[in-house]
C-alpha cells in the first residue's frame, strides 16, 4: 500500500512545502524585515502559520497552532540565517512527508 501511494505522497510533500514556504514565510519575510526587524518578522510569520493550521491539520487546535508556530518560527530563522529557501522546504517537505506516510500506514 505505502509503495503504491510513495510517488503521490512525494510530490505533495515538495508541492505543499514549496507553495507555504513562499506563501507564509518567503514573501511576508522580504516584506517585513525592513519594516519591522528579522526578530519580529520571524515572529509574526510564524504566528501567522501557527493560526492557518488551526483546523485541518494534525496535530490541530490550540496544541496544533503552537506546534506549527514554533516550527514556522524555526523555518524563518533558517531562511534568515541561510539567505534561501532551500533548507527550510527540505526540512519542509521532509516533515510533509512523515505525516503522509503515518496517515498512509495508519488508514484503515
């Protein structure tokens, strides 16, 4: 089962980390930076993926908010620190791709 769904499962782990690397940290980090300093860009930033993963992810929730804030805080500080992307949607899609195969392996 989990060969037969690998190839979709790792073009959306690449696809999904590529699009929310961009959207919630690539593009309002170039914007925000400037304005209000890397510490508080990193910030908001996260704050921001935090509250999108609200409902429909896993973990979700309050708990599931934190979690995702707290990683996005980190991705941040990666592109930051890095001058890229590349470490932060590697890192990305690795994590993707975990929870695909625990949802794949874990289907009824």
């Amino acid at each position: 089962m989990l060969l037969t769904w690998l190839p979709v499962g790792l073009v959306f782990a690449a696809v999904n980390g590529a699009q929310e690397e961009l959207r919630f940290r690539l593009v309002p980090l170039a914007a925000l930076t400037g304005a209000v300093g890397d510490e508080q860009a990193i910030w908001m930033t996260a704050a921001v993926f935090g509250l999108a993963h609200w409902s429909g992810a896993t973990p979700s929730g309050p708990p599931g908010a934190i979690y995702h804030a707290l990683i996005g805080a980190w991705l941040a500080k990666g592109i930051l620190e890095t001058r890229g992307v590349a470490w932060a949607w590697i890192v990305h899609a690795a994590g993707n791709l975990v929870l695909f195969v625990v949802l794949v392996l874990t289907a009824p």
